[in-house]
C-alpha cells in the first residue's frame, strides 16, 4: 500500500509543473486525495484535495487561480497542475489520501523548486 509522487523539479518563476500521485495497494477511487506541500523551515501545509467523483475541488487561498488537481480513478492517480509558479511555492509537495477526517496515507514527497 503506498503513494508515489513525481514531477517536481527545478522551474523559473512564471513556469510550470505537473505532479503526479500513483496509488498501489489501495482502494484509490473511494478515498478523498489531496497535495500539501512543506517548505525548509515551515510547517506542512494544505495545498489541494478533490472528492473521490473529481465533482468536488477544494484549494488553499495562496495557489487558487494557478493549481488545478484532478484524478483519474482508471489510473490510480492524481495530478496537481501548478502554473504561474513563484519562489515561494518551493518546497516538498507530498500527495495523500484521506481516511474519515484524517490525512492517513503520504507518498514519499516530491521537491519542486522556483527560481526567481
């Protein structure tokens, strides 16, 4: 049973990326997926979640307008879509998936990082 996030990598400001979450082992289609992400210094943060359907999208303040997640039940995989990237969106994003009201299973993290 495990997540295993990829895509990150290094990209100018403006530029853009796309992770990838691929879940082995699990039931992927009935659980809520979500990316947060953790910058040097800081604490994890909350970045997307997408209900299992894909109808329903929730964002934190900071990314709406420029991340798009999305999920393809078929292939047991969630995207994060990230343009306009900034310096500050520089950090480990990690994809999880939620069990009842909490955050249960984390993939291994992937590092993007925005050069200004």
């Amino acid at each position: 049973v495990q997540l295993q996030a990829s895509g990150g990598g290094l990209v100018q400001a403006g530029g853009s990326l796309r992770l990838s979450c691929a879940a082995s082992g699990v039931t992927f289609s009935s659980y809520i997926m979500g990316w947060f992400r953790q910058a040097p210094g800081k604490e994890r943060e909350f970045v997307a979640s997408i209900s299992w359907t894909g109808a329903a999208e929730y964002y934190t303040e900071s990314v709406k307008g420029r991340f798009t997640i999305s999920r393809d039940n078929a292939k047991n995989t969630v995207y994060l879509q990230m343009n306009s990237l900034k310096p500050e969106d520089t950090a480990v994003y990690y994809c999880a998936q939620r069990d009842g009201s909490n955050w249960k299973l984390w993939g291994q993290g992937t590092q993007v990082t925005v050069s200004s």
